[in-house]
C-alpha cells in the first residue's frame, strides 16, 4: 500500500473509476471519465499533504498489479471515513479487509483518532461486511476509538452515531 500519486490515475481509472459495478456503490454512482479519474488522483494528493493521510494504492505484492484504492478521507463535517473500493477482478480475496485493517491501525494507533466511521449505501452486502467485522473490536484497552459502521444514503448524517 503506498499513498495515491498523480501517476496511478490510469490505474484507478481501469480498477475504479471505468467500473461500473464499482462505482454504483461509490458518490457518483457510475463509471466516469480518465479525466475524472485524473481529477480524484489529484484530489487524493491534495488530501494527503493537507491531513497527512488519505487514500492507498492497493498493489499485489508479487506483481505490482493495481487491486483498488482503500483509504481514510476527512470529511470536515462529520469525522473520517474509511472507504474502499477493489477491481472486479479480484473482489472476494479479502484485500478490502487486510488493506482497511491497516488503515484503522494508521488511525488509531499512529494517528490517534478517535473515531472512524464507515458509510454503506444500504443494500451493499459486500461492503458492509468488511467493517462490520470489525465493530466490536477495539483497538487498545486505553484507547476509547472505535469503527462505526453506518448504513446511510449517499449524503452521511449530520451527527453519526455514537462510537460502538
Ligand atoms: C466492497 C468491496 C470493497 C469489498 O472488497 P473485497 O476485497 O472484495 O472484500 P472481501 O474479499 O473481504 O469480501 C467481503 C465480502 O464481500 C463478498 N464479496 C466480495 N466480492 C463480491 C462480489 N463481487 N459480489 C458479492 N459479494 C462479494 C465476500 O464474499 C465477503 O463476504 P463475507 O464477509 O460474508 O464472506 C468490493 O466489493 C468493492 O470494491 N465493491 C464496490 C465498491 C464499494 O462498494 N465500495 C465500498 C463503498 S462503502
């Protein structure tokens, strides 16, 4: 996992952006443009120098192939959110969850937030079963963050509920 560079714009439009069936579930709700996807990668950057965090490349390790994008984003409104989103091609190796494990473990462990909250549009199954695995967990017996998942339509609420 390395953060998103201007450079994979092309990847992130053949795993993400160009995907249909990915982008359903994501804020525009269709595949966009290469020049969307260029837009998003430059958005990426902008949000790791403003927050030092943000958005990964997903790579293999063994063959450098790009698998997705999962990250965290602030949104100033409500908190970070960790989002996700994995090619089509290799959904369902449970790289969403290693790559999202990683990323709680930067924020709270490194970063020391104290929360994280994940958005899913309601019906998507894949997606919500990723952090819902991890809501009950803690991530230290001190620490008071926690994940939350909400189920929520594509604008989050103004106040998420409670940490879990
Ligand atoms: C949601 C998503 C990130 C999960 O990534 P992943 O790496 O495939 O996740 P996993 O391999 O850990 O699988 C998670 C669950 O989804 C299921 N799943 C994976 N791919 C699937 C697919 N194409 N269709 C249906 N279910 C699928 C798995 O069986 C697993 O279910 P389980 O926990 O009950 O066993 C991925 O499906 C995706 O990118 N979806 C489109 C974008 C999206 O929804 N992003 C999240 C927005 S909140």
């Amino acid at each position: 996992m390395e953060p998103i560079r201007r450079g994979d714009s092309d990847d992130l439009f053949e795993a993400v952006v160009g995907q249909d069936s990915v982008m359903r579930w994501l804020a525009t709700g269709r595949a966009d443009s290469r020049s969307a996807a260029r837009a998003m990668c430059d958005d990426h950057v902008a949000h790791w120098t403003r927050h030092g965090y943000g958005d990964f490349a997903v790579r293999d390790a063994a063959t450098h192939a790009f698998l997705g994008r999962v990250g965290l984003r602030n949104r100033a409104e409500y908190g970070v959110d960790l989002g996700f989103a994995v090619h089509p091609r290799a959904q369902g190796r449970g790289i969403a969850g290693e790559a999202g494990r990683a990323c709680l473990d930067l924020a709270f462990r490194r970063l020391s937030l104290p929360a994280v909250f994940a958005f899913v549009l309601p019906g998507n199954t894949a997606s919500i079963s990723v952090p819902s695995a991890w809501v009950p967990r803690r991530t230290g017996p001190s620490s008071p963050a926690a994940c939350t998942v909400c189920t929520t339509g594509l604008t989050p609420p103004a106040r998420p509920p409670r940490n879990m």
